[in-house]
C-alpha cells in the first residue's frame, strides 16, 4: 500500500502478526503509522469542511382582511435570517440578505430559520429595515451537505398593525390629497382609469407648461403618536414623470397648521413603484399629536425651459400604517 500525502511519502509493508494473535514490534509501528495518517486525515477534513446549501425566495405578502390593510402589494427587498438550534440552545445568524439568495451554511441537522421581512425604508439601500408591519416567518429545516434547500417565505400583516387610513382612489367623489396648496385649481389629484396599478382607477395630477406645480394636502387629518413600540410609516404606490416630495403637516387642536416637514422624496418612475416612508421620527420630533399629509411636484425648469411639455403623476395604496 502506498500514499501520497502534499508533504510525505509513507510505504506500508505488509504486518507481521505473530502465531500468538500479538502484533510485533513492527507491527505496532505500523499501527502507529496509520493513526497518525488518520489524524492527518481527519485535520484535513475539517479545514475544509463540507457546507449544506439553502435558497431563499422572495416573500409573498399573504392577505389576512383585504377590508383593513387594503392591497398586498409590497417591495420586500430583502430578509433578516437566524437559524436557532433547540438541541443546544444556540442562535446562529445568516444575516441581512437580498433576496432570492442561495448561501452555504456549515451546519447540518435539524433547525427552525426564522425570516424577517426587510424594506428599503424612504427608498434607500441605507436604510433597510425589518418593515415592523409584517410578521416574522418560522420554519423547521433539515440540513443535510448532499440536498440543498429551499425556502419560500410568507408573510402578513401583522394583527397589531392599525391602519390610519387605507386609500384605494376607487369610488367617486374628492381624492385623499383634495385640498390645494399651489394657488392653481388647474392643477389637482382626479381618479383615472387609464394605467391603472389596482383594481378600476388611481388618483392622477395632470401637469403641463402652463401649470407645472402641483402641491396638494389631504382634507382628513391624522392622529398619530408614538407609543412604546412605536413606528409609523406611509406606504404608497406610484408611478411619476416627475419627482415628489412629501411632507407632514402638524395641526394644532384650534386647527393651526405649523410649516410642513418635507423629509421624503421619490424620483421620476417609468414603471409602478412602491415606497415605505418611515415616519416615526419626524412625528415624535415635533408636539403635534394631528397630521395632515402633503406632497409637491414640478417639471423640471433647465437651462432657460421646462424638461417635459407634459407629466403626469399617479396614486395608489395610500397607507398609514402605525402600532
Ligand atoms: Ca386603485
Ligand atoms: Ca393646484
């Protein structure tokens, strides 16, 4: 017999094994030879030890009461996962991950992965965040190195989350954002049918040369604290030629309204967008308890005239979502 190993050469002859079943002095070399290999051997392996392989697809937000959280539509751009292992009582982390993923873990066995949903909040890659509305996803997997896994997480809303306002921008009758801020009555939020994202229409502002700004209030005011676990967040769907920035306005118990806070932005989108606007900050930065919502557009005015001879800006799924 003989092996090659990266730094030796070892021959091994064959045992001379005396008649009273003991090994000779020779013998026992050999032996000690071969443990000592399969030490070798065995260090060898765990320097470069096998991993078990998992795929995880993107979420699917499953619907609890369409009547309460309205659409299902959601931007769940990645997850925050853990394995946790009962047998030893040990947590392991994976990570903040985009999703879909396929990853290696040096682990095998039973464990339960847990997936948190995790939005872009304010539309930036800085700053993902679990979404707080949506419910943590468990599983029990089995590991093994010779079958990877795959793992298609679900979510919903979570039973906590109290929606504020719902807004579809189906029915008739005045859109969310009715009252004007521009001074221009040209320019104002309708329903449309045309590009519809959800169901039979969306709320559309129409903007051209003449009348390039839009900036529109909703009439209904909001009340919003934040209590111990609180978040508070705007979630919408839009698709814009422009881009929009939204703000809250804080009014006061005799109905004064203090200067809006324009915190959020989103640009010019040529396909339907959804956005999570985090909130919670601005509301507990200021006294106000009630809000009302604002947001701005213009065409882009460069080098002497406008960008665009038209733009439209389009609605749906106004949320405010909070605990
Ligand atoms: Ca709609
Ligand atoms: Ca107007």
């Amino acid at each position: 017999m003989k092996l090659k190993l990266d730094y030796m050469e070892i021959k091994f002859h064959s045992m001379k094994i005396n008649s009273r079943g003991g090994v000779s002095f020779g013998g026992l070399l050999h032996l000690f030879l071969l443990a000592t290999l399969a030490m070798l051997i065995g260090c060898d392996r765990e320097k470069e030890p096998i991993p078990s392989f998992i795929t995880v697809e993107p979420f699917e937000l499953l619907p609890t009461d369409f009547g309460i959280h309205g659409s299902i539509s959601n931007k769940i751009t990645h997850a925050d996962m853990f394995m946790f292992d009962s047998l030893e009582n040990r947590a392991i982390s994976l990570g903040v991950i985009e999703l879909p993923a396929t990853f290696p873990v040096l682990e095998e066995g039973s464990f339960s992965i847990n997936i948190d949903p995790v939005i872009k909040a304010n539309g930036s890659s800085l700053s993902l965040q679990g979404y707080p509305f949506y419910t943590r996803f468990s599983k029990t997997i089995n590991l093994s190195t010779d079958a990877p896994i795959t793992v298609k997480p679900t979510t919903t809303y979570s039973e906590d989350a109290v929606f504020e306002v719902v807004e579809d921008f189906e029915g008739t009758g005045e859109t969310l954002f009715s009252v004007d801020r521009d001074g221009n009555p040209n320019t104002f939020m309708t329903r449309s049918n045309s590009d519809v994202f959800e169901g039979q229409t969306v709320g559309r502002v129409l903007l051209d040369t003449a009348n390039a700004t839009v900036a529109a209030q909703t009439a209904g005011l909001y009340d919003l604290t934040i209590g111990t676990a609180g978040k508070v967040f705007i979630e919408l769907n839009y698709k814009t030629d422009v881009p929009l920035e939204f703000g809250l306005i804080p009014v006061e118990d005799n109905g004064q309204e203090s200067e809006p806070i324009l915190d959020w932005y989103v640009l010019a989108k040529n396909d339907w967008n959804k956005i999570y606007f985090d909130i919670t900050n601005a509301i507990s930065s200021t006294g106000s308890l009630r809000f009302a919502v604002v947001f701005n557009g213009q065409i882009p005015y460069e080098d002497g005239k406008y960008t665009l001879q038209q733009a439209e800006i389009l609605f749906d799924n106004f949320k405010i979502v909070h605990f």
